[in-house]
C-alpha cells in the first residue's frame, strides 16, 4: 500500500471503516425488534377534576387582626435640566455718514505782466 497515493489511502480507510460498522447497525435493529413485546392498547386513566365548596364558620373568643399590605403610588418628580443654546450677541457695525472734504478753487491773485526795470547803462 505504499505505492498508494494517500488520497486513495484515504478512501480505502473511510470505506473499510464503513463496512466494520455495518454489522452493529444491524445487531441494533434486531435487539429492538425483539424488545417491542406485544402490542396491546394499555388502558389510560383519565382524571375529572370535581371541585366542590363547603363553607365552614369558625368561632374564636378572642379578635383576631390580619395583616394587609396596601400599595400605595408613590411619584417621585426628576428634575432634568437640559441646555439650550442660547444667542451669542455678535457686534456688527452700523455705517455712519461722513462727508467726505469737496475741494474748493480758492482765488489766487494774479498781476498783470510788468515790464522788466530799465537798467541804466553806464557809457
């Protein structure tokens, strides 16, 4: 069996081990089928529930308390504060009107041409 590849190995192994198994499924289903015994219907009891009341007084010398528990409702108020934004003041600028300066030609005098000074020429 060396000369076997494994996977073949492998198949002869699983399908050996299939066939050993075989004969003990078997013996299983015959040991059931001789345990069933005869099939006879066994009869079932079947109960009626009758449920009668008597009433019954009791006479005791002495009172006698019992206790009862009343459940009362008790609400308790929570309080959860929650935060809400608010408004933050952002500063914005209002325009004001400023008169800008208007130029203005302001007079200047003005002389009338002169006639340039008589130099005097010595000879």
């Amino acid at each position: 069996m060396d000369s076997v590849s494994k996977q073949k190995r492998t198949r002869y192994l699983l399908t050996l081990l299939i066939l050993i198994t075989i004969p003990c499924y078997a013996l299983g289903i015959v040991l059931l089928r001789l345990n069933r015994g005869p099939l006879e219907p066994t009869p079932t009891a079947s109960a009626t529930p009758t449920i009668t009341a008597t009433a019954t007084i009791t006479l005791t010398p002495y009172l006698t308390r019992t206790a009862t528990v009343t459940p009362t409702i008790t609400l308790t108020p929570t309080v959860t504060q929650t935060r809400t934004p608010t408004q933050t003041p952002t500063p914005t600028q209002t325009p004001t009107l400023t008169l800008s300066p208007t130029l203005t030609e302001t007079p200047t005098e003005t002389l009338p041409p002169t006639e340039p000074p008589i130099s005097e020429e010595t000879p």
